[in-house]
C-alpha cells in the first residue's frame, strides 16, 4: 500500500491468518485516494503473496507490493509478526500485525511511520515529507462489521483501530513538531484487508494535514 498497507472472532480461532492470508499467489488489488497538502490522488496498488522461506527456524512468509517494497511475517502462537526488512535469515521481530488474541477489546502496541503528512509546494521546490516513527496503540474494535467494495460486501468483518502521537525537532524549518496519527482497518475473513482509513495531522502549518483510503478492488488466488 503506498506503504498499505495492513488486520477473529476469539481466541480460539484455529486459523491464524483467516484475517491476514499468506498463500504464495494470493493477489490484492486496491484502489488508494491519498489526500495530502497538494491536493488528492487516485492511485491503483497491488500486493502478492510470495514465496515462503523454509530455511529458517520458523517459516517466513513474504508479501511484495509490485513497485515497491517486499514485507515479511513470522507466525507463531502470539499472531502474525511483521519482520524487519531486508535482513532475510537476519530478520528480527518487528511490528506485531494481528495477534492471536481476537477478542473485542484486546490491544497492542506496534511501530509505524507517518506516511501521508508531505508537500511539494513552498518553500520546498520538491517534495518535502514528514517520516516520522510513530507507535501506535492497536484495539480489536468490532468482529461483525459489514464491508461493502467495489468487489463484494464482505460481512463479519474484523475491524482494527489505531491512534498514535509522536513529538520530534525537524530542524530550522518546522522547529519541534507534534504529529497524531489515526487509522481504522476492516479485515474479511478468507480475503484480508478490504478497507483501511488513516488520517495523519502536525502542528507544521506546511504539513498539517494527511489522509489514505485503500478499499479493495480485486482479489484472485492461485
């Protein structure tokens, strides 16, 4: 996803990635309106499943943005875990996506960035853009919610939301600036992530304002 990116009923659910598939061939097609401070852009992402790798002491699985970057996810008996990037047999624990524990109320806590909060507009004559870590706190908000695409309406539903506030100095041009991050994830069981909302804001007046909604366009399996 533009770095889309993405998250069962209860914690006895015997399929770990009912709500997040990892088959290598699996394919996800979004449709992306990215909103930022020059204006909105309609945007066509799509995300694969890959490869497995066995070699390791626990199977890693990988997806890959066509285009972009490659993600991949450990599965153990605490969910699903994004690993680090580009380390291979290296990888180490990142981000915890989507926890075994599927009830209504549970939390988390995971890294992330902003992704959303840029500009190329001035004084900056080329893009200028806040990467800033964030951690967000997750909840289990809903596991019956009804989602409609452009695909199907997808129903129970596993609805993810997430807030986040991080404070850093960004130098001579924006001083020591505040940015709050938001997101909302409806995840279908069989299917994955059919929806995610994400609003990001700062107290840079340049920079204030962010916005990303993915919603589901296509979805095969080999």
């Amino acid at each position: 996803m533009l770095t889309l990116l993405p998250l069962m009923a209860c914690s006895t659910d015997p399929e770990p990635d009912r709500y997040f598939p990892l088959e290598e061939g699996t394919r996800w097609i979004y449709s992306v309106t990215m909103k930022t401070m020059d204006g909105e852009q309609e945007l066509r992402q799509v995300v694969q499943a890959g490869p497995k790798i066995t070699n390791t002491q626990i199977p890693i699985y990988q997806r890959r943005v066509l285009g972009g970057p490659l993600f991949q996810y450990a599965v153990d008996d605490q969910g699903i875990t994004r690993l680090e990037q580009g380390r291979g047999r290296g990888a180490t624990l990142e981000s915890l996506v989507l926890p075994a524990n599927r009830e209504v109320g549970n939390t988390w806590a995971a890294a992330s960035q902003t992704s959303a909060l840029q500009s190329s507009g001035e004084p900056w004559e080329s893009l200028f853009k806040l990467n800033i870590p964030v951690v967000m706190e997750y909840a289990i908000a809903g596991d019956n919610e009804v989602v409609e695409t452009g695909v199907d309406e997808f129903e129970n539903c596993l609805l993810i939301e997430g807030t986040g506030e991080a404070t850093r100095d960004m130098g001579d041009l924006l001083g020591e600036t505040t940015v709050s991050v938001t997101s909302r994830e409806w995840y279908a069981p069989g299917v994955g992530l059919v929806r995610m909302e994400r609003t990001e804001t700062s107290t840079a007046t340049s920079l204030a304002h962010g916005e990303i909604v993915a919603v589901l366009d296509g979805w095969t399996q080999d």
